[in-house]
C-alpha cells in the first residue's frame, strides 16, 4: 500500500514514516501543504491520503472534496483529536482515526479503505 501523508507537524509526519515503514506500508511523501498535497496526489497516486485535521478546517474540507471527487478518487482518512471528531466526520472523508488512539486502529482504519496491508 502506498500512503501520503499530509501534515504540517513534522514529528508527527516523522512517527507516522517511521510506524507505516516498520508494517511494509509506503510512505509516498509526507507533505506540509494542500498545493503540495494535491500535487503528489494526482502524481504520484497513492492508495489512501492521511491528511492531519490540523492542516486547518477549511483547508482539509477542500482537500478531502479534491481528492475524493476526482474521477478516480483517492480514499481519505482524516487524522484528529477527539474534540474534532465530529466535524472531520462530516468532513466527507472515507474514515478518520483519533490521534492518540492506539496505533491499530490507524492499521485497521488503513485495511478499512486501502487495499491489503501487511501485518
């Protein structure tokens, strides 16, 4: 599976690498923008978007009806806190995982959307 990963915190874009590396799922890029992001997304066609919720609201909203709207939309899994749940819920996107939870969850969340994701 290959993953790009949207996020302006760069220890957080370092642990999602380093995690996602570790269970042989590939990090296309991590990117700290929405111009970036769109760029490497239509590019580089990854399986699934992670797009940090932090990125700014409206940002995201755009991004996540972008992507998902494409002719051949590219699933998108919101990252937030749990006090965003709800609106990155509304947001469109085809899942969303809390930071903070554990990290399967994200690993599920990933097979939920993506295709197979080794162990």
């Amino acid at each position: 599976m290959r993953v790009l990963v949207a996020t302006d915190h760069p220890d957080l874009g370092h642990a999602l690498t380093l995690f996602l590396s570790a269970r042989r799922i590939q990090v296309l890029d991590v990117v700290g923008d929405a111009d970036e992001l769109l760029e490497v997304a239509f590019s580089g066609r990854p399986d699934v978007v992670l797009v940090d919720w932090r990125l700014g609201e409206a940002e995201s909203t755009r991004l996540i009806a972008d992507l998902m709207g494409a002719d051949d939309p590219t699933p998108v899994i919101v990252l937030s806190t749990a006090r965003e749940r709800a609106r990155a819920r509304e947001s469109g996107a085809a899942a969303f995982a809390t930071l903070g939870d554990h990290p399967d969850v994200l690993l599920a969340t990933l097979r939920e959307v993506g295709p197979g994701v080794a162990g």
